[in-house]
C-alpha cells in the first residue's frame, strides 16, 4: 500500500507540473500575444499619419447661379458620405477586393497564407493578399513596392485603423481615396466623370465597372481598353454573384448592358482663368486662404464672376483690330464692377492669360489723363465756395520752375471752365488747379480710394508717377462718381462654405464716403459730356456711359504712346481698359492712343446689351442739384435798329439781332459813349432790345452776349447807328 501511495503521488505531481507548464505557456504566449499586438499597434500609430486621413478635396469656384467654372486640386477629388453611395457599389468593390471586410480585423489571414504559398514557389512577391484595410493604409501611408518591409507596416497600420476606426468609416475612406485613372480620385469623381451622374444613381452595372478599376484603373480604362474593361466588370459582377449580393438573373441582366459611358466633357473657358487668378489671391489676403490649403481643403466658393459678360469682353479682346501697336504682342487688361455692389463681375489680366501668367489687372501703369478726376478736379469741386463746374480756370503754357506743361495740341484759349477743362483733358488748367489747390490735399482724397502715392510733383495731374496705378484701383476710384460719392471694396468672392458645407465667410464690403453727391453727381454730368463730344467720342454705344481717356507718351519713341486707358461707368457697371506693351522699349510702341480702348469698351458694353439690355440711363439723386449744360455763347449778326412811337415815351428805339436758341443766354446792349461805353440794359432768352427816349441820347449800340454760368461775356457784335 505504501508503494501504491508513493506512486500516486508521484503521478499527481508530475500532472500537476504538467499543469503548470501549460498554464505558464499559455501565459507567456498570451502576453507574447499582447506584447505583439502592443508592438503593431504602437508599429501601426507610428506608421499612420493622421493628417492624411482628411483627404485632399478638390476646391470648387461657382458662380452665383451654380456653374463650375473652376476647380483647384492637388487630387480631383469630390468627397461622398458612405450613407450616399448605394450598397450595391459597395457590394461590388467588396466582391472583387475583399470578400471576407465585414469578418477580418484588417487581415485576412486565409489570403494572407496562400499569397505566401504562391511567393514561396515562385521565389519571388507574385501575390498579394491586401484587404480593403491593408490597401487603404498603402496608399495612404505608404509606397507601392512590393517588399517584405512595406507587407508588414502595410499589416500594422491595417491592424491600428481597424482598432480606431469603423467598417463603414474605413470603407468610406477608401471609396473616396482610391484612383480611377484620367487624373480622378474617388468614386464620386469617377462616377461623374464616366457617367455624368452621382454615386448614388449608379446601376449595378455601372458600379461594377468602377470597382473594376480599382485594379488596374490605366489597364482596364473604358476609354482606352473598352473590351478589357468590360470584360473585368463581368467579373466583378460574378463575383457578385458568388457572395450572395445579386443573383443570377441579376448578373445576367446586368452583364447584358453595354459599358454605357457618358463621359463628363468639360467645356474649355479659357476666358475664366483671369477672374480665377483675382480669386485666389483674395482668398490668400482676405481670408487668409493659402493656394495650397484651396487645393485640398475641399472648399466651394460662390464667386461674382458673370459668365457671360466674361466671356464677351474674352471674344472682343482676341480682336486684333482693337490693339494698335507697331509689332506683335499688344496686351490688354480688363475689369468690370457692379457699381451698386462691388461685386466684380469681369477681369481679363490678358488677351490670352493662362493661370501663372501675369495679371495685368493688378499691375499698376501711368494712368496718363484718367487720374484728372480723382486727383484734381474731384478734390478741387470739393471746395464749392471756390470751385465750380463753370468755375474759369487759366488756359497757357506754364513753367513750374522748370515743369513745363503745354497741352496735347499746344492750343490755347488764355481761359477755361473746370467743365471744359476736364471735358477735352485740357493739360495747363489741370496742373493749375492742382498747384491751387495743393498736392497734400489732393494726395488725402487719393488715399481714400485705396491709391497711395510716394509723388509729390505736381506731375500726379497727368498721371506722371513713379509707381503707377493698376485698373483695378482706378475702377475702384471711379465708382465714387457713380454712387453718390462713396467709395466701396470691390471683390470676386459673394461667399466660402468648407467641405462639410458650412459657411465660412461672406462678403461684407464697407463703403467710404469721398465726395458729396452733389460733386459725384457734377463729375457724372461732365464725364458723360466727354464721352458725347469731347475726348471719348471714338466708337457707338447707344445708352449713357460716362467716363475719360488717358495715354501717356512713349519714352523712348517721340510721338508714339506707351499706355492708353478709358476708364467710365454705365448706370450698372464701372469699368476699366488699359492696353500696351509689357515691354516698353524702342521696338515696342502703340501706334494709336485712347480711341481704341474707349472704342473696344463701348463693343464690349454693346456686344453685353444684346444679350440683356442695359439701364438706359443715370438717375439723378433727390439729394442734388441738375448741372446745366454749357452754354455756347453766340456770335450777333444781322444786328438792326428803329424808330418805334407811341406810348409813355414818344420816341422809342428798336434794337433786334439773330442770337441763340439757348434762352439761358444773356444779351448785354451796350451805347457807344466818349470813354467808358455804357451798358444801357440786358434781355435773356429774347433778341430785341426797346430804348426809351431814344431821340435825344447818343445812337450808336452794340450787343454782348452773355453766360450766367461762367460769367463771361462773348464777342460784341457790330456797331449799329440807330437814326432816322
């Protein structure tokens, strides 16, 4: 019994060790297990980049009325929500990629041993065995070569987003990752693009052929390989099939269908590429919007741009016949503001710019005569008690301590209204007024209208400076003149909503009052008076445009012009047009002046006004006074005189004459006396003149016409001897 009793313990004992091993084992595999389960996990956090699972998303530029005109992208990418996309496209990229995505936790071990099967036979890495999980981290995280190294990152940062993230967050990341060939990202994209439709009215069919891209998406492209694309969609249909997701009449009626595409083209606007340079670079100052973050930030931007007046000002400016120049390469800029807004609606920063080039809109030029009303006759008019619009104004040649001005045609009147003056850009009364008035002073109401000058010359009153002013500034400055004085912040963007849809930012432009009504609505007077008949006569448009010419001479070229400008304004719209070399060398001169870009303006406006017709013409303001228009005073001919009798006095004289339409004009009667002649009395708006006691004064008179509104006499006519 004893030796019994030994032995049972002997058996107890060893299975008892037996026990502990195994339990030991097991406790030593089981925290090998976490500690290699804390290895990739911690492997997978360091291998994941949590920047790159926000994906970049293509930035969208519409128009107000929700045309795409523009797309800004590093990846053309349209993001989609997973609750968006049908489940029978996602059935379809499960079957063909990863039956087994709703079972693994990022591996798929099964694939995994016969991918490792087939490397081994072939001694190489024929096979892979990646997961949906397993490609989303490779092209997110990693490279596409096929090594041991990148296999097992590729398997611990599966592993870690499988641990942090959802099937249906996983699954969404990689619809919207994947490529699809042509420069598309994601099944959006893909599925706009291939079929001219959204994910979510894709047919089974259709989805199918997209997951079959996912592949090969050069080498199974329905553009350039139709029979292999379609081929691999019936594939991925069987395999469908073979899950359980579509049965097999299904697949049979779906493989029947032809490929079907409908492929998105997009039409070419070259004419945009201005306005979309003008908006990148107010999201980059304004908004604080850089280039890189619009080309991944997925950001849609309601934009002011009207197409269909971009692209007729793009039309006109391809029009040789419009760009004087003694060789090729005339260039141009253009830019349209919605005066009651700021919105601009318009800018071409060059005859044929393409994004990168330079955007002449914003470069700055001598303004040459178009910088007179804002720098001098609008400051000055500012002055009422002093300055007028009939206020008379020296006309002669000067020397400003050897600044010496001269009109363009060197002609002279020894006197000249502010209206007329700024009418036909008359040099030496400019430079006057603005000596007259100061430059400090004009330079404050510059500063205003956002123009800032290191000039201290009395040479800003032609527009002679050392940096220049760009259109966009002058555009600007002119809507002063047509709203009532105030001066707004133009601007390309309306509105900026992010990639989830919420608004960011909206446009809030301030206004700066600058001028009075009553100046800006002067200025709009005389500046349509330009465009009638004074210096902006050249080319038709019909309905009211007011506005001013300027050019600048060349430098290196007597007689030839560098820049030439007109800048005006309809009831709407503010505009500004220069044109010129960007080079300004002996071999580079415009061969015509401010004609043609006031021509080219007024066939731009036309050209607009067909297409929707215009405002007719400018309201006055309650708040203002009309401005009369000049009066022309008349030469006296045909001058008479006659006895009449009768009545109190029984000797009367007759005076009549030919004069003026006008009944604003005035007519002096003036009797021929020793010495100092007398003015004996004065009618307006008639031509005969009635002296009483006639028979007993001196009997020779002369007539002077008259203006109330400069206060100037005309030239006297004839004397005329009243007798019997």
């Amino acid at each position: 019994m004893g030796n019994k009793k030994q032995k049972d313990e002997k058996r107890r004992f060893k299975l008892s060790k037996r026990w502990k091993i195994s339990i030991v084992s097991i406790v030593i595999l089981f925290v090998i297990a976490l500690i290699g389960l804390g290895v990739i996990l911690y492997g997978g956090r360091l291998i994941v980049n949590q920047e790159a699972l926000i994906l970049d998303t293509t930035t969208t530029l519409e128009t107000t009325d929700g045309e795409v005109i523009g797309k800004l992208y590093n990846e053309n990418r349209t993001l989609v929500p997973i609750d968006q996309i049908p489940d029978h496209v996602k059935d379809a990229f499960i079957a063909i990629e990863d039956q087994r995505f709703y079972e693994h936790a990022g591996v798929d071990i099964k694939s995994v041993f016969r991918a490792i099967y087939k490397d081994i036979l072939a001694m190489s890495k024929v096979e892979g065995a990646s997961t949906i999980t397993q490609q989303l981290a490779k092209n997110l995280f990693l490279y596409n070569d096929k090594t041991w190294t990148r296999k097992t990152k590729e398997v611990m940062a599966a592993i870690y987003l499988e641990q942090k993230l959802s099937k249906d967050e996983i699954l969404e990341l990689y619809l919207n990752e994947i490529y699809f060939g042509n420069g598309l990202y994601g099944i959006e994209t893909a599925s706009n693009y291939f079929f001219s439709k959204s994910v979510h009215d894709l047919s089974i069919a259709e989805g199918a052929l997209l997951a079959g891209l996912a592949k090969a998406p050069n080498g199974y492209s329905p553009i350039n390989h139709p029979d292999k694309a379609l081929n691999r969609r019936n594939t991925v249909l069987y395999s469908m099939e073979a899950a359980g997701m579509i049965s097999t009449e299904t697949r049979l009626t779906e493989e029947g269908k032809t490929i079907g595409l409908a492929i998105l083209e997009l039409e070419a606007n070259p004419w945009a590429d201005s306005y979309i340079d003008l908006v990148m670079k107010e999201a980059s100052e304004k908004y604080q919007l850089s280039i890189d973050a619009l080309k991944r930030g997925g950001y849609r931007i309601i934009i002011n741009m009207d197409d269909d007046k971009q692209r007729i000002a793009y039309e006109k400016f391809q029009e040789e016949s419009y760009f004087p120049g003694n060789t090729t390469g005339v260039e141009g800029a253009f830019t349209m503001m919605e005066q009651g807004t700021g919105k601009i609606i318009a800018a071409l920063g060059g005859r044929n710019y393409q994004l990168g080039d330079l955007n002449r809109v914003t470069v700055k030029r001598q303004p040459g005569s178009t910088i007179k009303p804002i720098a001098v006759y609008g400051p000055a008019m500012m002055q009422p008690d002093k300055y007028q619009p009939y206020t008379i104004l020296p006309d002669y040649a000067t020397d400003y301590s050897g600044y010496v001005v001269s009109n363009a045609d060197n002609v002279y009147a020894n006197s000249v209204t502010i209206y007329d003056a700024l009418k036909y850009s008359n040099n030496a009364a400019t430079v006057w007024l603005l000596d007259e008035i100061g430059i400090n002073y004009s330079k404050k109401y510059l500063q205003k209208m956002g123009i800032n000058l290191k000039d201290e010359g009395l040479a800003i009153a032609l527009g002679g400076l050392s940096e220049g002013v760009a259109p966009l500034q002058l555009m600007e400055s002119y809507r002063t003149f047509a709203n009532e004085g105030k001066m707004i912040d133009s601007h390309t963007i309306d509105r900026i909503y992010n990639r989830d849809g919420e608004m960011l930012s909206q446009a809030e432009p301030s206004e700066t009052e600058v001028f009075s009504p009553q100046v800006a609505w002067n200025m709009t007077e005389i500046l349509l008076e330009a465009v009638e008949t004074g210096t902006a006569t050249a080319g038709e448009f019909s309905k009211d445009l007011a506005g001013k010419t300027g050019s600048t001479q060349h430098p290196f070229v007597e007689g030839q012009t560098k820049d030439a400008w007109f800048v005006g304004y309809t009831p709407q719209y503010v505009t500004a047009l220069w044109m010129g070399y960007d080079k300004s060398d002996k071999k580079h001169y415009l061969t015509g002046g401010s004609n043609y870009p006031t021509s080219l303006t007024k066939a731009i406006l036309t050209e607009m006004d067909k297409m929707e017709p215009l405002v007719e013409s400018f309201t006055k303001p309650d708040s203002v006074k009309d401005l009369p228009k000049p009066i022309i005073l008349p030469e006296i001919i045909d001058l008479q005189a006659s006895y009449e009798f009768g009545g109190f006095s029984i000797v009367k004289g007759k005076l009549s004459w030919q004069g003026s339409v006008d009944e604003r004009v005035i007519y002096r009667i003036y009797r021929e006396e020793d010495g100092i002649d007398t003015r004996v009395g004065e009618v307006g708006g008639e031509t005969e003149f009635i002296i009483n006691n006639a028979l007993f004064k001196s009997n020779r008179y002369y007539i002077v016409p008259y203006d109330p509104l400069t206060k100037l006499e005309g030239t006297r006519s004839e004397t005329i001897e009243l007798s019997w």
